[in-house]
C-alpha cells in the first residue's frame, strides 16, 4: 500500500472513530448520568452524576483532539487505556457477561473502542514503540468473532432490527455472523486481514447508513439509538485503522 494512501486510510479511520468518541461525550453530558445503552463504562457505578460529567469532558476533548489530529499520540493511548479499564469494569460482574447477550455486548462494544485506540496509538509511533499495535488487534479480533458467535445465539432478535424492506432477514444475521467471525481470524492471524478489514468497514458503515442513522431520524431524542450509531460509526473507523495496520502487523 503507497505511504500516502495509508495516511488517507488512517486519516479517515481516525475521523470515524473520533466522531463516535464526541458523540459518547456529548451524550454522556446530556445525560448527565450512568445509564444503559452508553456502553463505555458500566450504569451500575452510580457515583451520581459526577463520574458522567467527567467521562463526557474526557472523551469531548479527545473527540475533538482526534479529530484535528492534536497529540494524537498522547490521547490515543490515554484513551485506549482509559477505555480498556473502564472495560475491565465489566467484569467484575463477570455473570452478567457471560450469561447475558446485553452484559456481553456492552462489554465488548467498549472492548472494541479501546482497541481501535490502542490500534490507533501504534500507528501513530514509531516501529520500536508500537507495542500497543498487536494487543489492540488481538483485543478486536476477539470482540469479532464474539459478536459473530452472538448473531447465531440470537438470530431471530437480531433479525427483528432489520429494516422490513429487506428480504430474508435470518439469512443476512447468518451471513453476518459468519463474515464477523472470518475477519476476526483473519486479524488475529494476519491471513488476508487487509481485506477482511476493509469487509468489516463495507459492513459496519452500511449498518450505519441503511440501519442506524434511519432509527436515529425516527427517534431524535432516544439516546440509545444514538449510542448505537455511535458504536457502529467508531467500529467503522476501526476497521479502517485495522487495514492499515496490517503492513505494520507481519512485521512485528
């Protein structure tokens, strides 16, 4: 891949994702509180609303940092490990993780974000500093095909958010699943993750524009619809960062 195409991709990548991140933030304010369905860190904190406020001015000005490619460096590891432990929270109610479809998906949702910012940071370093690169790809491969697990545990709820005018909903969920789980060994293994990576951002971003934004045009002031485009747009820009790490990965 030509240096100054990669830069593009990264660039894109690093817009997708950030946008997702202000947008967590500014939902976070308008909330001003934990609350489901705004998956970076668990509802069940509940410190009041100060632990929200102050989540929502960190991952604003990241957001915007990002986004006008500032110290993208320093906030993209603050910000992956930040993410990575708000995670981790997660698990201490390790139950509703494991034997819950909705616990599962938040965690990994936040695991994904925090590995596309570790991905981020190690393509933002220097060949001997990107040792955030391969943890934060191992981290998305294994949210994918987790997430690809979960379309045939749950085909016919998943099936059910589809937009009525497409036809053979439970084949799509199927496919879906199956493609997940592909490109997710393809990164941890490094086979053909370039376009597996590529594949995940055809599918990611047309979940946004055929599914999400359209929920979000029918329901302005739902604040989960919100947060799932959100969550999609930002694994969107990961799967660009994923691309055009691949090169970098084989040669680790």
């Amino acid at each position: 891949m030509a240096k100054s195409q990669s830069a593009s991709i990264v660039s894109f990548g690093r817009s997708f994702f950030a946008l997702a991140i202000l947008g967590f933030g500014v939902e976070y304010a308008i909330a001003g509180r934990l609350r489901v369905g705004l998956p970076l860190i668990p509802n069940w904190l509940r410190p009041g609303n100060i632990l929200a406020y102050a989540m929502a001015a960190v991952l604003v000005a990241a957001g915007i940092a990002l986004l006008a490619a500032w110290r993208v460096l320093a906030v993209s590891l603050t910000l992956g490990l930040l993410l990575l432990l708000t995670s981790c929270l997660y698990l201490q109610h390790i139950a509703v993780v494991f034997h819950t479809g909705n616990g599962r998906t938040v965690f990994l949702e936040a695991l994904s974000l925090a590995s596309a910012a570790l991905v981020l940071h190690g393509l933002s370093a220097r060949r001997a500093a990107r040792l955030s690169l391969m943890p934060g790809r191992i981290l998305f491969a294994f949210a994918m095909i987790v997430f690809g697990a979960q379309h045939f545990m749950y085909t016919a709820f998943i099936a059910a958010l589809v937009p009525s005018w497409i036809p053979y909903h439970s084949f799509w969920i199927i496919f879906t699943g199956l493609a997940l789980i592909a490109a997710g060994v393809a990164i941890a293994t490094t086979i053909a993750d370039k376009l597996a990576s590529f594949g995940l951002f055809a599918l990611f971003f047309g979940w946004f524009v055929l599914l999400h934004a359209p929920r979000v045009l029918h329901a302005l002031h739902n604040l989960d619809e919100w947060a799932s485009a959100f969550v999609v747009l930002g694994l969107a820009g990961a799967s660009l960062l994923l691309a055009a790490s691949s090169h970098h990965a084989r040669r680790l």
